[in-house]
C-alpha cells in the first residue's frame, strides 16, 4: 500500500469507522450541503514538545490528489 491513495465516501446511510495507522498522511472533506460529524479518537494525548503530527500543505507533490475546495483550511 506505500504511496498508494485510498478515497472513501461516508454517508449518513454508509457511516463507517476508519484507522489511520502511523505515519499515515490523511485529509477529510465534507462534501455534502448539511454539517458532518467526525470523533476524533486518538490512542494518546497530543505533545507539543514531541508531536506525531506533521501536515502537508493540500496542494503538494506527496499525495496524488486535489480537493476541489480548500474552504475550512
């Protein structure tokens, strides 16, 4: 799966669970015309002196994909 691209569509009548495993770069986008709701559940707390986060800018030469809108960024 290295530097592969997994797009998955979420509904209200498809909710679904997704993992993210570590070091994994991933983005979430509300494509619909009412709110979403996503739970962010992580396995530890955040730390801001050694942070397993790191983000991409959303147009970058990583990850194969344009988001047709870059609103909430």
């Amino acid at each position: 799966t290295h530097k592969m691209l997994f797009q998955h569509t979420l509904t209200e009548q498809n909710r679904g669970l997704i993992s993210y495993p570590p070091g994994v770069y991933h983005a979430l986008q509300n494509v619909g015309v009412t709110d979403a709701l996503l739970v962010n559940m992580p396995t530890r707390p955040y730390d801001h002196v050694d942070p397993d986060k790191y983000r991409l800018p959303l147009v970058n030469d990583v990850i194969p994909f344009k988001f047709e809108t870059s609103v909430g960024w």
